[in-house]
C-alpha cells in the first residue's frame, strides 16, 4: 500500500495532486507538458509492474476523486 501510495503521489492522482498547478505554473510549455505526459508513464508502469496485488479499491477511489476533483476544479480555472 505504501508502494501505490509514493506511486500515485508521483503520477498527481487525488488526493496527492495538489504539488501539480504550483510547479506547472511558472514553467515553459515544453517543461509542462513534459511534467503532465512522460512523468505520469514511468510511474504507472511501475505500479502495474510491480504490485502483483494491486489495491483495487485504493486505486478506484483515487481514479474517482481525480475526476470529480479535476472536472470541479476546471469549472473555475482562469489559467490556461
């Protein structure tokens, strides 16, 4: 569990997201887009590759308060 846990908060999945918009903030778009694509596959691959028992139920709850969570927080963002 802890494993998953370093995991997710890696990948910025809720409720481990929130270092996200402070570090992409202020960065080029290349950096950014580097942040939010290719920093996310290593992570995942490493979840999936690793834990032979994967915490479903933590990881449903995490991929569900990332979609409330990111579509909420959207409705009001003014920074593109």
């Amino acid at each position: 569990t802890i494993i998953t846990l370093a995991l997710m908060m890696k990948m910025a999945a809720a409720p481990f997201h929130f270092w996200l918009p402070e570090v992409s903030q202020g960065t080029t778009t290349m950096t950014t887009l580097t942040i939010l694509t290719w920093q996310k596959i290593a992570p995942l691959t490493i979840l999936l590759n690793t834990n032979n028992k994967i915490n479903t139920p933590l990881i449903l709850l995490s991929a569900t308060l990332s979609i409330i969570i990111g579509g909420l927080g959207g409705l009001n963002q003014t920074q593109l």
